[in-house]
C-alpha cells in the first residue's frame, strides 16, 4: 500500500512540473546574451575591462572582460582580431549583458570607423 501511495504521489509531481514548464509565459524568458548594445570611442582598456566614451552625449560605461576574451571582430563579422588590435581611440560597438551579479560585461566587440561604419579591408 506504500509503494501505491508514493508511485502515485511522484506522478503527480511530474504532472505538476509539466503543468508549471508549460504554463511559463514567453515574457519571462530571458532577453539572448548581448542584445545590449554601446558605441563610442575606447577610453581604456586592459585585460580585465573596457572603458568606452559615447562623443555625442559624452556618457562613459565600463565593461568587464573575461579571462581570455577572443570576441573581437570586424563590424561584417567576418574578420577576427587580436585584443592587441584594440587602441584607445578606436571607434567600437560593444554588445554587452548585466547578467553575472549586475556587472555589465562584454560578450562581443566590433571595430568600427569613427563615422559609426565598418572598416574597410586591411591589407597586410
């Protein structure tokens, strides 16, 4: 009679975590990493953070890297580059989230010119 009462209790339990799967609605899924976007021009930058300067409002946000950042690219996507690439002065876009305790921090790094369009080809 116990085994009954327990194999009955589990599944309801599973029907109950289906029911609460199911019954979630869309606007509690969490936004896609780095749907945050930031441009400007690379204040400072070192192996653990970015500073950017947006020049039309002269805003300044800070960025956390993380351990081995290998997100940097040409604004097509096509072309990577080094994080020795990056200068102060350079016109970027960064894509960002809050998630890991608030903290704001970068999840992918476009170089961009300073009239806000994708570089053109290097040659090297």
């Amino acid at each position: 009679m116990i085994k009954h009462f327990f194999s009955a209790v589990g599944g309801v339990a599973v029907a109950l975590a289906l029911a609460f799967l199911v019954s979630v609605p869309q606007a509690a899924v969490a936004e896609p990493v780095g749907s945050s976007t930031y441009a400007g021009l690379v204040q400072h930058i070192s192996s653990e953070n970015i500073k950017v300067t947006n020049p039309r409002d002269r805003s300044t946000m800070s960025f956390l890297l993380v351990p081995h950042f290998k997100n940097l690219f040409s604004d097509d996507g096509k072309t990577t580059y080094q994080m020795s690439a990056l200068h102060e002065g350079q016109y970027v876009k960064v894509f960002y989230d809050q998630k890991a305790l608030g903290a704001r921090h970068a999840d992918r790094i476009l170089i961009l010119n300073n009239a806000n369009m994708r570089m053109g080809q290097q040659k090297g």
